[in-house]
C-alpha cells in the first residue's frame, strides 16, 4: 500500500469521482488503495489532474 497512491485518489475526488474519470468500477479503484494505481491510469489522471499530482507524488515522479 502507497499512501501517496490513497491521497491522490482522495485529492481528486475519492473513489466515485475516479471511477468516472477512469471509466471502471468504484469496486476496482478501491483495490487501488491496496494494490496502488496501475501505470496506464495513473498516467492519464496525472495528465487530467497535473497539480494535484505533483502536489501528492512531486514534480520527479
């Protein structure tokens, strides 16, 4: 489990507002918090949400 992973799925909107984003289900963004974010969505909700994600995981990740 990646804190980081938990906070930005929380600074984005939480686990509903991800599912949307993300297209899936609110079962499978949930997993998430204990698996962390897989790259691909990862990649794009750091593009849909720039500023929080370098807020949460830096301008290095």
């Amino acid at each position: 489990m990646n804190k980081k992973h938990i906070d930005f799925i929380n600074e984005i909107g939480g686990v509903s507002r991800v599912s949307e984003y993300c297209s899936i289900t609110k079962g499978a963004v949930s997993h998430w918090k204990k698996t962390n974010i897989p790259k691909a969505q990862l990649n794009f909700l750091s593009l849909k949400f720039p500023i929080e994600f370098k807020k949460i995981f830096g301008a290095n990740q």
